[in-house]
C-alpha cells in the first residue's frame, strides 16, 4: 500500500480508515495550526522524531477512557492530596517538561519545537488545554491535550515527584465529568493507562464517536484553581 502524500496548499486527510496496518494514514504536509486541529478533528494525529519525515496516525485499536471507568486507588486518592492544581496557568511549561521527559524506547523527542509553537497557538485559540500539578508552589507533573467538541485528545504527560501527573489526570476526569464530557482519547494504547481504566476500541468505533461529538460546542471555564 502507497502512502498517500499532503500537500501543504489543503490542509485535507485521507479517510482514517484507509491506514495501513500500522495506523499510518498519510505523510508530509506541515504542522501549521489549522491543519493540526483537523488533524485531531478527524481522528487523526501526528508523531515522528525533528529529524524524521512527518507521518500522521490513526492507530486501529484505538486506546479511549470512558470518564466513569477511570480507577482511582486508595494510594492515589492520598497522593492527591499533597497537590494543589491549576488549569492552563503554565501551559508552555507543561509542553517543555514533556518534550524533554526520556521515554522508553524513543530515540529523541516527538514534541519538538515546531509542534509545541502549533500547539501553543491552538491554546491561545482555546482548543489546548493544560493541567498541572503544584508541590510547594513550584510545577511538579502536568499534562495536556486538544479539545475537539466533547472529547478530550490526550497528547503527553510528566512527573517530577510521584503520582503527580496520575493526580492531575484524576483532577482532569472529575472536571470533564462535570463539564458533561464524553470521553478521553488516549491515541495508543499502554499498559499504564490501561491500569487505569482505558480500554481498546475498534477505530471505526472511535470514529463513529468522534464524530457525533465534534461538533459540539463546549462551554465552561478552563481557568480551575483546586
């Protein structure tokens, strides 16, 4: 199967459902805002290392957490407490701490600088969003993601003491329960977040549920001091 090619004059993908079997729906274009949101709109993602070509995913299973299935442990419920948390105070600060996390079998980083100025300007536009974990008034764990209608695209996390990403997540779910949300995208799938309640869904499944939500409009503040 060819790889079909973007092109930067559309900012237009390829059916999702046409990638091939390692979830690879297309390849080049650029990373410029707009074609990022509709990328994330249409259930599609980037990933590739700065100096590797620019491949764009949709990944078949698809890894989702359903907000009530998320599995908070005792041990957690504890480890809560020592934080305080904040949504998109320091939302370039999260996006640093996760570009220069060391991951597991990654040679150099995803998040390099050209997709953290894209996502920084979608959260200037309101469409990423930031949560993050305080230890003694200094930023200690955090994550972040896109919004698209009543799903939230989760896209990293880091930690800098224990638990406090798992306690910004855990912050995050109970948020977007109130807020009315549907579900958190978690792209591809890992034991860790499996641990906590994600489970493995078919992409045309995924798809079906993106869409019926995407074009709604959600309406709260983000602005959450806990």
């Amino acid at each position: 199967m060819q790889i079909p090619k973007l092109h930067e004059d559309t900012f237009n993908f390829p059916d999702p459902n046409s990638a091939n079997e390692d979830g690879i729906v297309a390849w080049g274009g650029d990373l410029q805002p707009a074609r990022l949101l509709n990328a994330y709109q249409s259930g599609i993602f980037p990933w590739n290392t700065e100096k590797d070509p620019l491949i764009w995913w949709s990944p078949n299973p698809r890894l989702i957490m359903e907000l009530d299935n998320f599995k908070i442990s005792k041990s957690l419920k504890k480890s809560m407490k020592k934080f305080t948390y904040k949504f998109d105070t320091n939302f370039t600060q999260v996006l640093n701490h996760c570009s220069s996390t060391p991951r597991h079998d990654q040679d150099g980083t995803w998040l390099h600088k050209q997709l953290k100025q894209s996502f920084a300007i979608l959260h200037d536009a309101g469409y990423a969003h930031s949560v993050e974990s305080y230890l003694d008034d200094k930023l200690v764990g955090g994550l972040y993601g896109i919004v698209v209608g009543k799903v939230f695209c989760g896209e990293s996390m880091f930690t800098h003491v224990s638990d406090a990403s798992k306690s910004a997540y855990a912050v995050l779910i109970q948020h977007l329960k109130e807020w009315g949300y549907d579900f958190v995208d978690c792209q591809v799938p890992t034991e860790h977040l499996k641990s906590l309640g994600a489970h493995e869904v078919h992409r045309e499944y995924f798809l079906m549920r993106l869409n019926n939500t995407s074009s709604e409009t959600m309406e709260h503040e983000w602005q959450v001091n806990k």
